[in-house]
C-alpha cells in the first residue's frame, strides 16, 4: 500500500517537518513493515511560465519546430519575436500564446536523470524546456505539451509566471509504501493507516484521528434502485454478500475529467487515472477501503441479483476475457429472476454494463462481500484485482453506506450529476459478537503486567468496545477489525499497542530430562561429518514431475516409479512427492553447474516417501475435538512410509591441482569412503560389493551397501552417461544414497568408546595376486576378519597389472596397522598376525603373495 504523506495528512495529525523516513518509523513501531520510500526525481528550477508569442519554422528535414517566447518571471530577454521573456524551442503542436506552460530552466533535472541546460538548436539557443507529461514523470503522454489551464482547470486561476512548479504538481511528493499482512485488510487503505500512525506515534487515536468515514449520511427518500439477496449455496455455511448499498447519480458530464490533485493522488498511490467515474471509485477505495464498481444505469436491466452461478453460464469480464463460470462463483446479475450476468461479485465487473464516454446516469454499488467466496473465486480465475484483495482480507462492514455517499458526492461536485433521493440498503448482517477476556490473559502470554484501566484504555484505542466486570472483559472488536475473534488476537493487540519494546527478554530455562533423541543426534553428526569432509549440505523442494522416472532410467517395475500424487501442488509441473533424495538433488547440482562452478560437492538429508501401492482413505476428523487414540491410529496408518535419506552428488575433481601435483577427479572409490564415514559415525560397518544393474549408476561402476547381516542400506557410483546427458550434468558424475533409518536402526545401543592405546603401531605391507574379477573390498575384508583384535587398520595403498603378473590376475598391495592395548608388539607378533590374515585371504579368495 502505497500512501502520500499528504494523504496521510489529512487524516491523522503528522508533526510539522515530518518525513517519509519517520512515518516509517512509527508505522513498523506497531508491526508494519515499510516496503520503501519514494519521492519525486525531478528537481529545479522548474516554474510556470507563460507563452508569449509563438514562430512556426519548417525546417529541411520536415519537422516544424515552434520558436517560443516564454515569461518565466524574470527579466532574461529573448532573441525571438518578443521583447520580453525566454526564448524556448519547442517541437509540441499544442504549444499557443496566452497558454500557462511548465518550463525546466537551465540547472533542472528531469525524469530518468535528463539535465537541462541552455544549447543551441535549429539555428537558435533554446534557453531552458517546456515539459510534456512524461518528462516530469507524470505519465506516458509525449504528444504535446502540458498546458496547466487544461491540466489544473479552475485551480490554475491566481498562479503568476515564475511559479515554483514542483510543489504545484506534487512532484516532490514523498510516498510511504507499506507491506500490509492478510490479517490486516484494514490497512489497505489511507484511513487504515493513519489510524496505525496514530497509534505508532502513541498519540490518542480519539483526537489524533480524522475519519473520513464519519460523515452525515443523507436520509433515504423514495425507494432507489431495487437490490435482491438471493445466495441459496453459501460456500461453508456463510451468505456470500450479507449488505449492499446503491446510489444512483443522474446528469453525470461523460466529457468532465478528474481533478488535477485527485489523478496526482491515484498515480502516487501507483494507479493510473481513466475516467473521471473510475477515478472517483479508485480514490474512495484507497481512501476508505471499500472496493466500489459504477455501472451505466442505462445499460442496466431492472433490479440487480446478487447470487451463485448457474450451470453453463459465461460471463466477459471488463478485461475483454470470456470466463465459464463455477457454481461457486458470486455474481452480480439484473434482469428478470437475475438472468443477464454482470459481473463477478467483489473480483471484477462485466463489460456489459461499463462506464463508458457517453455514460451520464451512473450506478454506484457499495457492498460487503464474505472473504472466502471472493477469495476462491479469484484464484479460480486467476483474477486478482484491488478489489478482491481488499475482499479476502476483510472489509469493514459499516462502510458501505459512507463509501458510496463520498463516491455520489465527488460525481456530484466534479461531474456535474444530481444524486437521487432514493438509497438502497439491503442489509442482513449479523450481529457481531462480544470476545470474553480473561483479566489475566495478557499477563500470561506477554509476560508482563497489565492494569485493567490500561487494557480497557489500549482495547479502546483499537475502536472496542470493553464492558463487563470482575475477571472476564467483554470486548466487542470494531466493524473493521474482523480479525479479533479470540482473546489470543486481542492480547497480540494490547502488546502491539503498549509496544513490543516493553515486552522483557526471558531465557526458558529447558526441563531437565529432555533433549535430542538418539535419531536426531545421529542425523546432525552424519552432516556434520560430510560437511567436515568437504561436501555442502543442501535443501531441495521434495516434489517431482512425471518424467523424472524416466531420465533417471527406472525400470518399470521399478518401485520408485509409485509416487504420490499431491492434490493441490505448488507447480502443475510438479506434482508428484520424491521416492528417492537423488531425484531432487540432481537439480541443484544443474543449477551450481550452470553458474561456473564445475567442481560441486553437495549432500542432503531429508524425507521421501514411498507408498507401497495400497490406497488408504484418512478419516475425517471433526473441528475443535482431540482425536482419541483410535482416530491418531487410523491416521497414521494412513499416511505412507516417509524413511529418512541421506544422498551426495559430487562432480568435477576431488583434489584440486596445485604445485603439489595435478590433482584428481572424483571417482567411485571416494564416494564409497564417504558412506563408510557415515557408517562409522553412526557407529555400524557396510559391506561393499559390485552391483551389475542398479539405475540410475553405471553398471559397472555401481556399489551396493550392506549391514553385516546382509540387510540393503543404498547404492554408491558413478552415475550412467545416459542419466548424465538427459539431467544436463557433467560427465563422469559420481553419487550415494543411503537409508539413514536403516542404519540407525542397527545400531544396538550406545556406541561403545574404545580405549586409545599409548603404545607404538606395527605395520606390516602384503602384496596379494588374486584374479581380476576378485573385488578388492572381498580381499580387504579376509584381511580384516584374519588379523583379528590386533589389527587397527587395513588399506589398500596399490593396484598393478603386468609383468611379472600373470595375465588375468593382478596385485592388490595392503597396509596392516597393528596395535596392543597393553604393549609394544615384537616383530614376531606382527608377522604372526600378518601370516594369520593371509591365510585367510588365500582361503577365501585364492590369493597368493606375491614373490616379485
């Protein structure tokens, strides 16, 4: 909401000098938030001026320029047709003597940063510039010239030669805009603000506060325009227009435009000016907050209907769009038994019966629409309007007759038109009920005291009314605060009131006992340690599109291929939950790739869910009732499985190059030591072995990860060329899944601590030749399980093929660390234990030491 200061003035007190930086100030005091500042660019000298004498000159290349003598209330003599004044030349055809013009003397600056100075042109030195509508940043025009006597009208009556034109056409005016939240629908409009500076400025709003809805209301003479309430469906339970009020103006000058301060208004309020009846409904609408339509009573059928719509029905809104009406859809209709549609009431009117230029007799509605009917009728159409953003929020229901009595007398006074007599009220709202306040409630939530007077006092700056005695207030909210309908609600407006400021700090101090569960310490220390490892912990949206199944290469049969479907998704695009942590991660990884960055290392932890196929119906619980444990069971029951993933994408190198060597590319081998760092902090070993076919990695460069007692943790690789080329990642990308439940979950208690020992290692290399298609990590393991409690650790630091190995075969170079917790271990223990885990690798995997 954009709101001029002097606007703004008008109805609340602002201290002389203020500025849009301390309206501000006030305004986030009591919780709304500035959007931005604005001022005008322009900057003087620029004055009015009046055209003495104009020269036509036709100049070779075909244009006619105007060679002008301009008085700008100074003394500066012209060489042109005039004996007094400035010399101008001016290109606009509308330029003529006698005319009152605004001139941008040399020294000014214009819209865009356009500065202004006196050169020579056609012959001429043109001394300054006489403005259009769009170098002043007053609008497009750009045809002509602004002549004030057809721009100000009588306004421009008194105004000399020489005039400071900026304070004239509000060009300096400061602008505040503010992000108004949805419960706050008041505050789209100036009258809702200036009550929130008021407050901000801790003023009493009962004299600080000029309302321009308290206004003396004409008393209804002969019947006006017939208005029927006809809503048979209400859309949960609630009438779709409960008030509507019509005023008819007769005589209306089609041909008269808006007052020069009332369009100066709308565009600083960023609306553009049209007509001088949509200009007066626009303006009573940022005055008041209550959204108006005019209709030409002409074009009118007999009474107007409000109602639903009805099957097969169409309606051409005034955007010249044709819509198919839903049978929730509130309209406005006239004709016999409301045949003929309108317009679709609180969102948008129809072309049928606009305001057009050779209206005369308007009809002004003013009515109160429910929220939730305009609401959903807007986002069906994707139609959203000033109108139905005013609607949804919540518009106060004692305007209606006020709004429509400002919009009638503004018709009257800048249009020349004669309201009638009669005035239509149709009015069926219910009566508003009172909120019981608990005396202590607000000490309790704000944590502070609060005296009765004091909340009596603040409640009533709000606009409530407090009755009732001992320990329960009765607080009845104003018409424009539907918002306040708990005590809760009422409590948040007592602590904005008397300012947050006030409210102390208090540190909770946390129950003994609690804390994070076993899962959650689990899951902070695997991102701890990839990220420790390099790798940057990300978040992706956990929704997919249909055809990501088949760019990952899923089989089929595949059970990742049955996702949920989301019933209202955030993307139509996107409408279905991810199976797997990969599909989404793959598209951050694009996004980091596509801005230069081509060594990426990324991981998450996060939820997916994988249905099993069955269809399961939640029960439907009813409103304001805990469920009992029966309804939680079925509840839950109906909710799929949601396992915890954790998965990394890694492309690029792994070690950057440098002086110390020409670095590396990520592989295979460093995605698998990243699951066994995972495995290790949880506290649990995998097993690692070849998988053939596992989309979407590469076969034959795909590892699937166990438990020791065979239980499928996930899947680590390098992912297949095709998956690469249709996702658009770099080749040679390498990724891990894994199920973070699965491994918690096999964790038996707590991780055991294992003493460090003091004394001094043992190492022991052996070289093993064992046959191609032996894996490593099947070697590894034999010499683990073969060295025994001695042994701390075991890596693989070689691999070679060639002479003096036979073909077929190759060697696997191994480096046993040994140590005892008590003691130093002598040469002969260390050999001991490396022939023991020998042994066991030839027995498992035939392999034999190499002897060359």
């Amino acid at each position: 909401m954009r709101v001029p200061l002097s606007w703004l003035a008008e109805y609340a007190e602002l201290p002389p000098g203020a500025r849009a930086a301390d309206v501000a100030a006030d305004l986030v005091r009591v919780g709304l938030e500035e959007e931005g500042l604005h001022t005008g660019d322009v900057s003087g000298p620029l004055v009015v001026g009046r055209v003495l004498a104009v020269v036509e000159e036709p100049q070779r290349n075909g244009r006619t320029i105007r060679w002008c003598s301009v008085d700008v209330g100074d003394e500066a003599a012209a060489d042109g047709p005039a004996a007094r004044g400035r010399g101008i030349v001016c290109g606009a055809p509308n330029v003529a003597a006698g005319d009152l013009v605004v001139v941008s003397l040399p020294g000014s600056v214009l819209a865009g940063g356009i500065a202004i100075s006196a050169r020579r042109t056609y012959g001429h030195v043109s001394d300054g510039m006489i403005c259009s509508a769009r170098e002043l940043g007053l609008g497009d025009d750009h045809e002509g010239i602004i002549v004030l006597q057809d721009l100000l009208g009588p306004e421009v009556e008194g105004l000399a030669p020489g005039a400071d034109a900026i304070p004239l056409l509000g060009l300096a005016e400061e602008v505040v805009q503010v992000n108004v939240t949805p419960d706050r629908g008041y505050c789209l409009s100036v009258r809702g603000i200036a009550r929130e500076y008021v407050h901000g400025r801790r003023a009493d709003v009962r004299t600080a506060f000029r309302d321009p809805a308290a206004q003396r209301l004409p008393a209804a003479g002969r019947p006006g325009h017939p208005v029927v309430l006809d809503d048979r469906a209400p859309v949960e339970g609630r009438a779709g227009c409960d008030r509507f009020v019509a005023r008819v103006v007769r005589g209306v000058d089609p041909r008269a435009a808006s007052p020069w301060w009332m369009r100066r208004r709308l565009q600083l309020a960023g609306m553009r000016p049209i007509s001088l009846a949509v200009d007066v409904t626009n303006y009573v609408m940022l005055a008041l907050g209550q959204p108006l339509h005019a209709y030409d009573l002409d074009r009118l059928e007999g009474a107007i209907t409000v109602r639903r719509a009805r099957p097969g029905e169409r309606l051409t809104t005034l955007d010249g769009v044709d819509r198919a009406l839903d049978l929730e859809d509130l309209l406005i209709t006239d004709g016999p038994d409301g045949e003929r549609v309108i317009g679709l009431a609180g969102v948008m009117g129809g072309a049928s019966t606009e305001v057009s230029g050779t209206t005369t007799d308007v009809l002004v509605e003013a009515a109160h629409f429910d929220p939730v009917s305009v609401a959903r009728t807007a986002r069906r159409h994707r139609l959203g309007s000033e109108a139905s953003r005013r609607f949804e929020r919540g518009v106060d229901d004692d305007l209606q007759a006020a709004a429509a009595e400002l919009a009638v007398r503004l018709l009257g006074e800048h249009g020349g038109g004669t309201p009638d007599p009669g005035v239509t009220d149709v009015d069926d709202r219910p009566p508003r009920r009172a909120v019981p306040l608990p005396v202590g409630e607000p000490a309790r939530l704000v944590g502070r005291d609060f005296t009765v007077e004091r909340v009596t006092d603040l409640l009533e700056q709000v606009g409530c009314t407090v009755t009732g005695r001992g320990q329960v207030l009765q607080v009845l909210p104003p018409s424009w605060r539907p918002d306040l309908v708990l005590a809760a609600d009422l409590v948040e407006e007592i602590a904005r009131l008397d300012g947050y400021s006030e409210i102390p700090s208090v540190l909770p101090v946390a129950p003994p006992g609690r804390g994070l569960t076993t899962a959650q310490r689990v899951r902070r220390s695997v991102s701890r340690g990839l990220a420790e490892a390099g790798l940057v912990e990300v978040l992706s949206y956990p929704f997919v599109s249909g055809e990501r199944h088949d760019e990952l290469a899923l089989p089929e049969d595949d059970p990742r291929r049955n996702a949920l479907r989301l019933s209202n998704p955030l993307s139509d695009e996107q409408p279905y939950l991810r199976t797997s942590v990969l599909s989404t991660l793959v598209d951050v990884l694009r996004r980091n790739v596509g801005r230069n960055g081509p060594d990426v290392a990324l991981f998450e932890v996060g939820q997916v869910a994988r249905p099993d196929g069955g269809e399961r119906v939640p029960p439907r619980l009813a409103p304001g009732v805990h469920p009992d444990k029966e309804q939680l069971g079925a509840l839950y029951a109906a909710v799929p499985s949601q396992p915890t993933r954790v998965a990394a994408l890694v492309s690029g190198r792994w070690e950057q190059p440098g002086w110390w060597g020409p670095g590396r590319r990520v592989d295979t081998a460093d995605l698998v030591e990243l699951v066994r760092r995972v495995a290790r902090t949880v506290g649990v070993d995998v097993d690692v072995a070849a998988d053939p076919d596992h989309a979407p990695w590469h076969p034959g460069r795909c590892a699937v990860l166990r438990l020791a007692d065979r239980t499928l943790v996930g899947h680590a690789g390098e992912l297949h060329p095709g998956v690469l080329a249709r996702l658009e990642l770099p080749s040679r990308t390498v990724a891990f899944e894994i199920d973070l439940d699965t491994v918690v979950g096999a964790v038996d208690g707590p991780v055991r601590a294992r003493p460090v020992s003091t004394y001094p290692a043992a190492r022991e290399d052996v070289a093993l030749v064992v046959a191609q298609d032996v894996p490593c990590e099947t070697v590894r393991r034999a010499l683990a399980d073969g060295a025994g409690d001695l042994l701390e650790d075991v890596r693989l630091f070689d691999v070679y093929t060639g002479e003096p190995v036979a073909d077929g075969y190759k060697s696997l170079a191994f480096s046993l660390r040994l140590r005892a917790p008590d003691r130093t271990l002598t040469a002969e223990e260390a050999g001991t234990v490396r022939d023991a885990a020998v042994a066991v690798a030839a027995q498992r995997t035939g392999a034999v030491l190499r002897s060359a």
